[in-house]
C-alpha cells in the first residue's frame, strides 16, 4: 500500500547574478498543500498561460494524467487504467497534452485533447520515444528516441508528419525542452561518462555545452525569458535544484530540500519555479521569486532569545522583547535602516510584547518587577522617551492599540496563568470587560477601525477539549464569529496591514509554522514551515513577516521573511 502523497505549493529569496545574464531572483517558499491523495506525484507541468498544471501520479494504480488548477485547485484527471501516461507536455493553446504512454507496448508518444478526452497515435509503434516537449510556436514537438539506434533527440510536427533527427553525437541525449524563441533545444547528454547540460538549434549541429563536470546534472528547463535554464544535481548530498545561465557560466544553488528536488518546471512568467520533493511522499513545491529571503534582523546573541516582535507601521522601526541583559525580558527598539538598537528599560524590571499604535508614535508593552509585582499595563511616547500606566489594573498580558487611542488587553484575577478575559481601555477612562470570552495567551489584534478584534478564543470541541481558534470579537456587541478550525490550537494573531488577512502560529506534524487565513475565514495556507519552529510572527508590511525561530540548540533568532505571497 502506498503512503499518501501531499500536492503542495510552496515561497524564500535570494538573488544571484552570474555571467553576462541578467541577475535572476529564485525564491523557495515554504509549502502550502494543494490536495492530499495516495500515490505518487511526477513530472508536473505548467500551461503557457500558468492557469493549469499537468502531472501523473499512480493513485489509480497506473500512472494516469491528471491537471490542476493553479486558481481553485480543482483537479481532473484525464486518462486511466489499464496504461501508464505520464511526461505531459501542454501545447500553446492550453487546448492539447502531448504525453508517453506504453499503450502499444513500447514507450509511444500520444496527444490528448483537454476538453473531448480525443486521444491520437504521434508516432511509429516500432521503435521507442520518451520525453515530449511543445514549442513555443505550436509547430513542433521536440523527444527522444531510439529510431537510430542510441536516444537522440529528434522533432516532429504536431499532426504527426516531418519526424526528423537533431542530435548524432556518440551517446545518449534525454529530456529535450525548447527554448522560450523555439529556435534551441536543452538536453542533458552522456557524451563524457557523466550527465551534463547542453543545448542544440533545431536545424540541429549548433551545440552549446552549458555544463561538463564530473557531477550528475539532469531534467533542464528553459526559463521563460531564455537566459536561464534549471536543472535537478547530484551536486548536493541530498540532491538539489539549481540554475545556470543559458550560454554557460557558474551553476547556483535554488533549492536543496533533505528529500531532494526534481522535475523543474519555470511558471510561464518566470517568477516562479515548480519541482517536486520526494521521499517517502511526493510533493509538488512552487518557489516564487517575490517569495522571502530569510535573513536574521541582527546578530543572534549565544543563550540569548528574541521575541514578540513587532514593526512600527513605516517600517522603519522593528519592537521586540529579549532576555540579553540578564532579566526575563526587556523591550528592544531597532532601527532597521542604521541597525541600531535602544534598550526601552534598564535594572531589573522586566518588559516585554510591545506593540505600536496605529501612528507610530506610541508603543504599549507589560512591565513587571522592581516595585511593581505584577504585569502592569503601559504606553511609552516614542518622542519625548516618557512612558505611563494606563490603568490600575495588573496581572494583564498581550496588549495591542485598537483605534487611535483604545487599547485591548488581557486580564486575569491571579498572575501566571494562561487564559484571559478581554478587556478595553481608553486613555483616561476606566477599563472593562467585553462579553464573557475565554482568550488565549496567544494573543489578540485590532484592525484600524477598532471595533472588532481577532483573538485565539477557547472553543470546546466533540470531546470536551479546550482549544484556541481564531475568531473575530465585536467590541461593541461582543459577537463572535469563528475564523479558523482545526485539531490543534491556534495562537498569536496578528491582522496584515490593510486588515484583509490574519497572521497565526499552530503545530504541524514537525514543529510550529506560521500560516495565514482571511480576515473574513476560510482555508488558510503556509508561510512559514513547521520545520522553522515558530515561536510569534508578525507583519513587517503588505507582503512580508518577521517572526521568531528557534534553532536546534535552543537559542531564538528573529528572521525577516520578505514578499511571501
């Protein structure tokens, strides 16, 4: 029995320049599962226009043709038992696949139409082909072949007619793909005992070695611009994904996933990679090259943790809680242009989850120690460097600006414990309660509006468990409307900036990840993988996060995850 494979879409960015090509931005974003099924995934492919994505998988037992939604993700499958189809390749159209498939015993090459199911014979029963390619232009479609003895590549028109012969070399060619100007052909070749990149002009003799090297470098893929072509390495211990430019040069690295990368694919648009991860499950990963490069803000301190942070709503001002002096917790302002840090505190009082108001000129944060016992409530003026209580109460947590001058917070009778009830304040004014809400330590955010707030809400399930879901909370009436379900808690929300969507942390099976879920509710989708064990995330603008990982030897580190989505 198979294990179940997950489809996943995935976002982290780094730039590289080689050579005489232009620099490139190749990003690896963390996965978000598209479906969950048994059975292996392979070989996607992406349409011209990026809407669908064509892949096989065994689900069925054989190797069928399935494609995929990029918008709704809605899947069909397109061909069945008793015959493998597999390697499609999609015309320019979006109205046909060209595929491999063992319905005439040897490896043949077919074509099925998308919308009437009409599938056609491309080539002769007698010998073998394999790895079909359409070009750009719709005239021809490029493969392999053993018709003259070794695996060449060859071309050959859509209707079936014009087979002929591009590459003679002595050896093996495999998996040709055109150009983005239909005028060259990748290929990886045996020539020299190893696998290597080349490229060839379809009249055939024009050949480039791109790479020779004692390294396995296979499965090439044109970027859609025709300065780049990507391809799958034995270069790393794992087996990673990389990219090199078109004429030759230096190859980069892109991806190097534990399980490996395979069977790169460019979106038509370039700013996105697809491949597949394989271990024990298959899963197909988008990197898109808006997605984030994670870089930690600062230097990572030994024994040191960094956490709660916050960024001031120009950006130019990262806020965040650290125990680097010696107490549990002071309040640490950054200025991320100079890179510059003040200390909001000093002695022994302990500070910690400060968040900016709305115009930035006022931060809110708890303090505790020194004469003070208890957590207390305070809003410190970024101009004149003066702070203030804002209400008698004490044992409060997680406070954050709702409006231009309320402020929400938790609030519990004794110290040290772990849920709270949701309270206001305006300057000035007496605090009290809102409704008769249960929330989690995990925290709570207004939008700008500041008539509602979203809160980790306790919910009790089939079982009588508590557990914290997100949830919208009207100030004004107390009505609650749930965002998000799940089987494990989720905590520490934080609203974008525009307040369309909300940032949360939840388990996943390999540690704590950060996902996001609209600000109205529905599905949610990774950000941040579990593998990064997050701690609190939060927006550093329209497109990006800053969060808190910890790393294996248990020190914490705040990395900045910028353009994620």
């Amino acid at each position: 029995m198979t294990s179940p494979r997950s489809l996943l879409l995935g976002t982290l960015l780094f730039a590289v320049a080689c050579g005489a090509a232009p620099p490139i931005d190749v990003s690896l974003e963390l996965p978000r599962v598209l479906l969950e099924w048994p059975g292996t995934v392979v070989r996607p492919r992406y349409s011209f226009d990026a809407q669908w994505i064509a892949f096989s998988s065994d689900r069925e037992g054989t190797l069928d043709l399935y494609i995929v939604s990029t918008t709704d993700e809605s899947v069909h499958r397109l061909t069945g038992p008793p015959f493998d189809e597999t390697r499609p390749a999609w015309s320019p159209d979006g109205k046909a696949l060209v595929y491999q498939t063992n319905q005439d015993g040897n490896a043949g090459l077919w074509t099925i139409h998308i919308e009437s199911g009409e599938t056609r014979r491309l080539t002769d029963p007698a010998h073998m082909y394999s790895t079909p390619d359409w070009s750009p232009r719709g005239d021809l479609i490029t493969y392999v072949s053993q018709a003259a003895g070794s695996w060449d590549v060859w071309v050959i028109q859509p209707d079936g007619a014009g087979a002929r012969q591009v590459t003679t070399h002595a050896g093996s060619e495999y998996q040709p793909k055109f150009s983005p100007d239909g005028a060259r052909i990748t290929f990886y070749p045996t020539w020299h005992g190893w696998t290597d990149i080349a490229t060839v002009g379809v009249s055939g003799g024009d050949v480039t070695e791109v790479l020779r090297s004692e390294f396995e470098d296979y499965r090439p893929a044109w970027s859609p611009d025709g300065n780049w072509i990507a391809f799958a390495s034995d270069r790393t211990e794992s087996g990673g994904l990389w990219v090199v430019p078109a004429e030759g040069g230096e190859p980069v690295l892109v991806a190097d996933p534990e399980v490996g990368a395979d069977y790169p694919d460019w979106r038509p648009d370039g700013k996105a990679l697809i491949y597949v991860e394989d271990s024990y499950e298959s899963r197909l990963v988008v990197t898109s090259r808006r997605g984030g490069d994670r870089t930690p803000v600062g230097e990572p301190v030994a024994n040191a943790v960094d956490r709660n942070p916050d960024w001031s709503p120009d950006g130019g001002t990262l806020a965040f809680e650290t125990n680097r002096f010696g107490n549990e917790g002071n309040v640490v302002l950054r200025d991320v242009t100079r890179g510059t840090e003040t200390r909001l505190s000093a002695g022994r009082v302990n500070d910690g989850t400060p968040r900016f108001a709305i115009d930035g000129e006022r931060l809110v944060y708890v303090t505790s120690g020194g004469d003070q016992t208890h957590a207390q409530l305070m809003v410190h003026d970024l101009g004149s460097g003066g702070s203030k209580r804002w209400t008698d109460l004490s044992n409060v947590a997680f406070p954050s600006f709702c409006g231009p001058e309320a402020i929400v917070f938790g609030w519990a009778e004794i110290a040290y414990v772990e849920q709270f009830e949701l309270w206001r304040v305006e300057e000035g004014g007496s605090a009290h309660r809102v409704g008769a809400h249960v929330i989690e330590r995990g925290g709570l955010d207004c939008p700008r509006s500041g008539d509602w707030v979203v809160a980790s809400l306790h919910q009790t399930r089939g079982g009588g468990d508590d557990l914290p879901r997100l949830a919208r909370i009207s100030l004004t009436t107390g009505d609650v409307q749930v965002l998000t379900r799940g089987a494990v808690p989720h905590l520490h929300p934080r609203l974008s900036p525009d307040g369309s969507e909300v940032l949360f942390v939840a388990e996943s099976e390999g540690g704590v990840g950060a996902y996001v879920v609209s600000a109205e509710g529905g599905s949610s989708r990774s950000i941040v993988a579990a593998t990064e064990h997050v701690a609190v995330a939060d927006w550093a603008g329209p497109d990006s996060v800053v969060y808190t990982s910890v790393e294996r030897i248990g020190r914490a580190r705040l990395a900045s995850t910028r353009d994620l989505r």
